[in-house]
C-alpha cells in the first residue's frame, strides 16, 4: 500500500457541495474523499456512472477500483488549527433552466411526466481560487497522479495536485466511506468510539473525523 500526501490548491472556483444558509447556498468547509475519487476515476476514464439511465452516483461502483483519497481539509489543519475555513467569493445569482438535461426533461424519457421546465434564480457562493487543502491518496503504487482535477457541479471547479513530503500521518477520514461505502462495520464502530480534535457531519454521505496518524487503522480501512 502506497499513501502519498496531496496539496490540493483551488485555480478556478468550485462549487461541488452545498450547504443551504437562507437563501443562500455555499460550499463546505472541505473537499470529500467520494468527490475526489469519481474526480480522479473521470480523470483516469475509468467507470460508468455517467450512464444517461444513472439518476444519481452508485457508491457501490467505487469498490472497484483500488484507490482512495481520504477527506481533502485546510492545510491549517496540518497544524491543528481547526478554526480556520475557506475563503469563499462574494455570493452572486445563478440563473438556470431547470428541465434541460434529457429532450427538455430532468427526468429520463421512459418517465412520464408534463412540461416541467422553468427558471430557477438563487444566490450562491464559489471557492476562492487560492484556497489550499490536504488530503492522502491511498493506492497499490499504480495510480499516476495526475497534474489537476476537475471537481464540483458540472467539472468546473479546477484543482492543482502536487504530492507533499510528510514526517506524520495526519488523515481526515469519512465514516460515510468506512462504514456505507467499504461495508467494514466493525472499524467502523471502533473509529466511531475514538476522541478525535476534529469532527464534523453536514448531512450524507459526509462524516469527518481526525486527526488519525496511526498507519495500521488507514490500512484497517482502506487495505
């Protein structure tokens, strides 16, 4: 098992996951290790989940394939300061039509359903460019890291990968992955009785915890 160190530093804004404030929509705090892998698995192209019938990603498919990001978090949070959060940008109104995506439907044509196209106006806050996270890339030593990703709705968000030298294990992991995702219930309910400095769960499937800097429990899970 291969874990190399992932500077994750944000060159166009993104807006990959939302968290409803108002009437205003934001990202998170972090970027998700299931984001950064389909990410990764569209980068590499590899998996079938952009299939027209596929109304919504099968977390089942990730298994396939042996390699795994843990939770992209602040590089602040290498030092132990967890209060610092992105830099978002000023809040601006997207204007969309909703019910364009398959023959001016949202829903697939075997669906039926009537006219359901309208426009959709709301505010909504990007990722400034700049903003830099941490996350671990675990593989068998076959993946090649590429140079950028595209990330959030659409792909549009664009991320710069470097690989950063490391003394201590410093990992962010989803108890959503461990326990849903790779079915391993029993590390699972063991991480779930750790104390962690950071711990943090927005809504499914996203459930952070860490630091860990233990080897043996990331190849517990991801092994």
């Amino acid at each position: 098992m291969r874990i190399r160190k992932i500077r994750l530093t944000v060159i166009s804004p993104i807006n990959y996951y939302f968290i409803q404030g108002g009437r205003i929509e934001r990202p998170s705090s972090f970027i998700g290790d299931i984001a950064l892998k389909y990410s990764l698995m569209h980068q590499l192209g590899i998996g079938n989940f952009f299939d027209i019938s596929s109304f919504k990603p099968n977390y089942e498919e990730l298994v396939s394939y042996n390699f795994w990001f843990t939770v992209g978090v602040p590089i602040s949070f290498d030092y132990g300061d967890f209060s610092q959060t992105p830099v978002f940008m000023k809040p601006m109104i997207r204007n969309t039509m909703q019910g364009i995506d398959v023959t001016g439907s949202n829903t697939h044509p075997n669906i039926k359903v009537g006219s359901i196209m309208y426009k959709n106006y709301y505010m909504q806050e990007f990722m400034k460019p700049g903003n830099v996270f941490s996350a671990y890339l675990i593989d068998d030593g076959q993946i090649e890291m590429p140079n950028t990703l595209r990330v959030g709705t659409g792909k549009v968000g664009l991320l710069k990968l470097e690989e950063m030298p490391y003394d201590k294990l410093n990992a962010f992991i989803n108890l959503y992955t461990v326990k849903n995702i790779l079915k391993k219930n029993e590390i699972a309910q063991k991480l779930s009785l750790f104390e962690y400095g950071y711990t943090e769960h927005i809504a499914l499937p996203y459930y952070i915890m860490g630091p860990i800097s233990d080897y043996n429990i990331i190849k517990e899970i991801y092994g």
